[in-house]
C-alpha cells in the first residue's frame, strides 16, 4: 500500500479521495487513448490501466479504513467524554446508533461472547442481529463482523472488516494471523483481493479448501446433507420461472402472448 | 465385519472415492502380507473407517502407489495405500474381530462357521499375540452380549421408550468393543474419540438388528426388535420401524457432534461422506425394507 501512494505522489495519512482521485486520472490519462491501439502498444496500456486501477482501490481502500478509525476514534472520544459529565443517559450526540448505547460498553465483553456463540452455532443472522445491537465499534467488533461476512462467502467485505481490525489493533496476533491466512487464500484463489461481489462462489461449497481458520469456521466437505441428497427437483422455483419463460416464447411463436411484458 | 459403516456412493466426489478404495486396497495387501492369502477375504469397509481414524490421530499421510490387484489380474493397476504402523496395527483387528464374530456365528449355531474357524485359526493365533488386549476385549464383549441376549428373551416389550432402552444396552457391549479397537489403534485416542466410537458401535448394533429382522424371525434366533412367537405384522414393523428410526437418528446426531469437534487433517472427504452421509442413507435404506426379505440389489458403479 506505501508503494500505490508513491505512484500517485501522495502523502499515505493525509491524501484525501478527491486527491486520490485527480491524481489517478491523470496517470491513466496517457494510457487511455492508446489502449485501442492494435498489437503490442494496446495491450501494454489496458495492461498498465489494470495496474494503475489496482492501485487506485488499494489507496480508496487504505483511505477508508483511515477515516473509518478516525471517524471510530472521535465518535469513542465523544462517549467518553458525555460518559464523564454523565450525560449519555439523554443520548449524546454521537451516539444515535442503537437504542441500548448505555449497556453497550459495559456489557461489550458479554455481547462480543454471544456473537461469537451464535456464530459457532451458524446461526449467522442472529449473530448479526446482535452484533449490530452492539454500538462500540471496537476492533473486536470488525472481527466478528468480517468473520460472520466470511462465513456467507462474502470475501471482498470481509477482507475489508478484517483490515478495519488489524489497523485498529495492529498488535494483536489473532487479527493479523487471520488476516495473513485470508490473504493467503485470496492469492490462491487467483483474482487477487478484488472479488466485488457479494454471493456464494460456486463450487466453493463442495470442495473442501484446506483452511485452518477453523475457530471460526468449520466447513467439512458433504457437511451440508441437503446440497447432495436432493430429492426430486421437479417442484423448484426455478424449473417454474422456466416453463413459464419457455411457454410464453412459444406462445409468442405462434402469434399470441402469454406473459405480455416480454 | 457387517459393512453398514460405508460411504454414500452416489453423493461421493470421485478423488474421495479413489482415496476410500485406496485405503481399503491398502489394508487387503497389509493383511496379505502380514498373514496371509486368505486372510485378504476379511477385509471389510468396516475396518477402513477404523484405518483412517487412525490415520488421522496418529498424523500419518499415506504413501500411495499404483499396484495390481489380485481380484482383477488383467487391466490397470489401482492406487493403493502402502503399508505402514498404523495399518499394521488396524489389520490384526480386523483378524481379531473377525475371528470372535465366527465365534458367536458358531454359538448361535450355525455350525458351517466351524470349518471357516479351523482355516482361519492360524492367523487369530498370531493377531492374539500381537494385540492382547484388544482380542481379551472381544471376547469378553461378545460373551456379555450372549449373557444379556439370554436374559432379554423373556424382558417384556410393553412401550416404545422401554424397548428403545433395553435395545441401547445390549448395544453397549459391541460398542465397548469398538472403544477398546479405537484405542488400540489410535495411539492417543481422547474422549471424543471414544464417545464417537461407542455411538458408532450402537448404531451398528441397531443396524443389524433392524436388517436381520426377517431372518430372525424366520430361523427363530434372537433379535432385540422381536420376541418368541411375534408375528411380524404391518403394524408392528411399523413401530419397530419407528423406534429404530428414533434411535439411530440420535446416534448420527451424537456422532456428527462429536465429528465435528475432531481434528481432522488426513482423508477427511472420505470420513466427513461416511460420517454425514453414509450412515444416514444406509439407515434410510435399511429402514425402508425393514421386515422384508434382503433381496441383493445390483453394486451401483
């Protein structure tokens, strides 16, 4: 991350986006133009676009994080500080986030315990549920969250919650371990950190990575009964919307209309 | 031994499959070398769960090669496990275990089990010496067994939950002896272990007594699901059929629970079908023709 914000010039703690921004134009600006070129002048600039652009998400990423603690720091500041003159029974400013701010910090321990209870047991929404009932947004709170993000398959946030952790707590072993071993994982996985989408990757769930982030996360190959042992599949939602489709095709064929929006 | 402890054939992933074969390969070829040919014909997939259990809690990854196999001398040859301590050690078992269940076949009196004893007499003699312990355990374990079955033949089968218990306690002996297998071959067998191991036995225990109902019933030996003189009416089957189901659910909850709290790092596809998988759709199977008469279905591929 140190070697994007040299490319671009900027200072790491003190680039704003809109910085970031101009500055990632006007490298790429060159490059833009000649990517249409044939042969080898065109693939060398899509090839220096990606870069640049890979770049470019690891500076808003590394900026992110950076005003996500700060932004944590000053809303943490503010409790504190109403905590003292004991005013946060009204409420306080900075903390409109959940109803029950006056037991969140005292009962953070409890709560963080029974987030990561709930998560053991799979039973993930709840787990949110309670997580996000949960106002303090400690660095244990960004590992709980990017785990139960983890957990749906949900890499790309998690990585981004696991980071918020690590740059929060940066001393602790079990953020950075875990982070280590997600990077790891995305690396193998072969398109780098930038899986922007949210959803179950495929085949991911019959095969068995070997991953021992396995607090957490205990996936077993077949451990799902109901993704292997199916009965009949005739009655599906999909194999509905289907039939429905192809009726209206042929429908349509023969110069009526069965659904008539398309 | 029985064979109701298998993978889920048609929900398998086929390197998994390869490797199960690999392993089970590896146990015929051990116990053909370490005693004999026609000590080969004793190997069972029973006895291969065993193995990679043991695997897993000694640590040890295999070594596999490409060998022949004796049942099929013409073609290619198959991955096979090569042999090591671990197998070593599950063979003799498998000898062991073997031999006290002809025994207790000889006992309930099938006397053609006789000269199968004499062939195999040899080889118990020499897995006796090398396993003490685990041969003392079987034998002990099967002569309660027909000690309780005695006793049993005349407990009264009144309501559901009476007979669900009494079944489980005449389980408890073969899975004592499943334990004391357990222990024998995994070097550092825990707790966990061990409960998975007797849930295991019970459930094999109640398999087979589900699946030789008919027999049972025909040939007038014991069965814990039936009694002197009971018909095996709809009515009934449909009971036992419940009871049974009950029971052996609960026993693959305790065992997929105490699965999941292993470490496993050796062969885990193969154990995770096994233990999610293949104990449910056996049961399925033998519940759904329980009562009946076993007709043998063609092997799926």
């Amino acid at each position: 991350m140190r070697d994007s914000f040299e490319i671009f010039n900027l200072n790491k703690d003190t680039a704003t986006k809109d910085e970031l921004y101009t500055a990632y134009r006007a490298a790429i600006a060159d490059y833009e133009f000649k990517r249409f070129e044939p042969g080898e002048v065109g693939t060398e600039a899509c090839e220096k676009l990606d870069e640049f652009k890979k770049y470019y998400n690891d500076c808003k990423q590394s900026i992110d994080v950076r005003e996500a603690v700060n932004t944590q720091k000053a809303t943490d500041e503010q409790y504190y500080k109403s905590a003292d003159t004991q005013s946060y029974f009204t409420g306080g400013n900075a903390y409109n986030r959940s109803s029950n701010s006056q037991s969140s910090s005292y009962g953070a321990a409890a709560d963080f315990n029974s987030v990561s209870a709930l998560i053991k047991k799979s039973d993930l929404d709840s787990a949110q549920k309670e997580l996000n009932s949960i106002s303090g947004r400690t660095a244990e709170w960004h590992y709980l969250q990017s785990v139960i993000y983890y957990k749906r398959h949900w890499t790309a946030e998690s990585k981004q919650e696991l980071n918020l952790a690590v740059e929060m707590e940066p001393t602790n072993p079990k953020y950075s371990s875990a982070y280590r071993k997600m990077s790891a994982q995305g690396a193998q996985n072969g398109n780098g950190s930038y899986t922007y989408g949210s959803g179950q990757q495929g085949g991911e769930k019959r095969s068995y990575q070997a991953d021992d982030w396995d607090n957490y996360d205990n996936r077993r190959s077949y451990r799902n009964e109901s993704d292997y042992r199916r009965g009949s599949s005739t009655n599906t939602a999909c194999n509905c919307c289907t039939a429905l489709c192809c009726a209206d095709t042929c429908c349509e064929c023969m110069g009526g209309d069965c659904i008539t929006c398309c | 031994m029985f064979g109701y402890v298998n993978i889920d054939r048609p929900n398998i992933l086929f390197k998994d499959y390869n490797l199960y074969k690999a392993y089970y390969c590896g146990l015929c070829k051990t116990l053909g070398t370490r005693y004999s040919l026609k000590a080969r014909f004793s190997v069972n997939y029973d006895i291969t769960l065993l193995t990679l259990l043991a695997h897993n809690f000694q640590k040890t990854e295999c070594q596999i090669a490409h060998e022949r196999c004796i049942a099929h001398p013409v073609g290619r040859k198959f991955c096979v496990v090569q042999n090591d301590a671990v197998q070593e050690i599950v063979a003799d078992i498998n000898i062991i275990l073997g031999w006290y269940k002809l025994c207790d076949n000889v006992i309930d009196g099938e006397t053609k089990y006789k000269a199968v004893k004499a062939v195999f007499a040899r080889e118990f003699k020499k897995a006796n010496a090398r396993l003490p312990e685990v041969a003392e355990a079987a034998r002990f374990g099967y002569e309660r067994q027909c000690k309780m079955e005695e006793r049993a033949k005349s407990a009264p089968m009144d309501n559901e939950a009476a007979i669900k218990a009494y079944v489980l306690r005449l389980s408890a002996p073969f899975s004592e002896i499943m334990v004391a297998a357990g222990i024998a071959a995994c070097k550092s067998a825990d707790d966990g272990l061990k409960r998975l191991l007797h849930d295991l036995g019970a459930w094999v225990y109640i398999v087979d007594a589900a699946d030789d109902l008919y027999e049972d019933t025909k040939n007038k030996k014991f069965n814990p699901f039936n009694r002197e003189g009971q018909v095996l009416t709809d009515g009934f089957k449909a009971i036992i059929k419940n009871i049974a189901f009950e029971t052996l659910s609960l026993l693959e909850h305790n065992i997929r629970c105490e699965y999941d709290a292993m470490d496993i790092t050796v062969a885990e596809g193969c154990l995770s079908n096994v233990i999610y998988l293949g104990l449910s759709a056996k049961r399925e199977e033998v519940l759904s023709r329980i009562g009946e008469e076993k007709i043998k279905k063609p092997k799926l591929r």
